[in-house]
C-alpha cells in the first residue's frame, strides 16, 4: 500500500527513504504482533504500538490508498472488507 501512495500519489518511481523506513516499520511490528494472524485492522486494535509520528503517516497513506485499492488491489480489498 506504500508503495501504490508512492507511485500514483507522489509519483515516485521508486519509494522515498522515509516510505522505505514506513514500510520496513511497518513490517517489523506487525511480525512481532502479539495477536499475530487474528489481528483486527491497526486502528482498531486495542494496543496502539505504532510511535506518533509513523502512526499518522501510515493513517495517510491508509486514507489515500484505502478509498483506490479496489482499483489496484481487488482480492486484497474484498479480502480486508470481509476481515474487518
């Protein structure tokens, strides 16, 4: 989902380095989740483990890409519908 904000939102080629550091951000807590595969959507979690700073930049990302990914990403889309 970045890397769709950052090739169709920002037109970036490739993803800045403070995308980059989202994205790996992003990844490292979601692999130490402590609700692991049965986790809700971030924002509904009940413990909120994201920093300030990367938590509003993912919530943009999400704001902008959320509303277009049944356009880039139909199965995923339906898929976080249907998990929500």
């Amino acid at each position: 989902m970045i890397e769709l904000y950052c090739r169709h939102h920002l037109k970036e080629n490739t993803m800045p380095e403070e995308y980059q550091h989202l994205a790996e951000y992003a990844c490292r807590h979601l692999d130490h989740c402590r609700y692991g595969e049965k986790k809700s959507a971030c924002k509904d979690c009940p413990t909120h483990c994201y920093a300030p700073k990367e938590r509003e930049q993912i919530r943009k990302v999400m704001r902008w890409v959320g509303p277009r990914m049944i356009f880039y990403s139909p199965i995923d889309a339906i898929r976080h519908i249907f998990n929500k």
